[in-house]
C-alpha cells in the first residue's frame, strides 16, 4: 500500500463526510421532521378526517378557535360549514 492508495482512502472518507454534512444542512434547511423543534404554537390542524367514498373525505380543520368542515373529493374542495365553535364531545355513552 503506497501513499497514492492512502490518498484516495482519505479523499473517499472527506467525500462521504462532507456528502453526510450536506445531507444534515439541507435536513435543517428545509425543516424535515425530526431534525428540528416544532412550533411552539400552531395555528392549524387537522382533527378529523373520514372517508365517506374511496375518493371522497370530510375533514376538520381547526384553525385558532373555529373549525372548518371541508369535503375534499375528485371535484374538488367544498366547505360544508365555517366556524365552528370549538366543542369537547364527551365519549361516555348515553344510559
């Protein structure tokens, strides 16, 4: 083993760190999950979500205080009903 094969271990081992390097700041950059901290408060969500056909979905969308129900379908995207008081439902069933 001459110097010529040590070079080129060294210069594999710079390219392979420097590839994982670029790997992690693009994670950081672009925010992938995981890789950084979540917003402290966000403003929108999904609460629910049900199929009602294989291509159609009623959604509930919170957003600050109200929510939205959205029907998303092939058509298209429909809101059923806007602001919606944000309600706790109680599981306990009925006796």
């Amino acid at each position: 083993m001459d110097i010529i094969d040590i070079g080129r271990y060294l210069g594999a081992l710079l390219l392979v760190l420097g590839l994982i390097g670029f790997a992690a700041y693009g994670a950081r950059r672009f925010t992938l999950p995981g890789f950084v901290k979540p917003a402290v408060k966000r403003r929108l969500q999904i609460v629910e979500c049900l199929a009602i056909a294989p291509r159609q979905r009623l959604v509930l969308v919170r957003r600050d205080d109200c929510e939205h129900l959205i029907m998303i379908g092939e058509g298209g995207t429909c809101v059923v009903e806007r602001n919606i008081k944000n309600q706790q439902v109680s599981t306990e069933s009925a006796a």
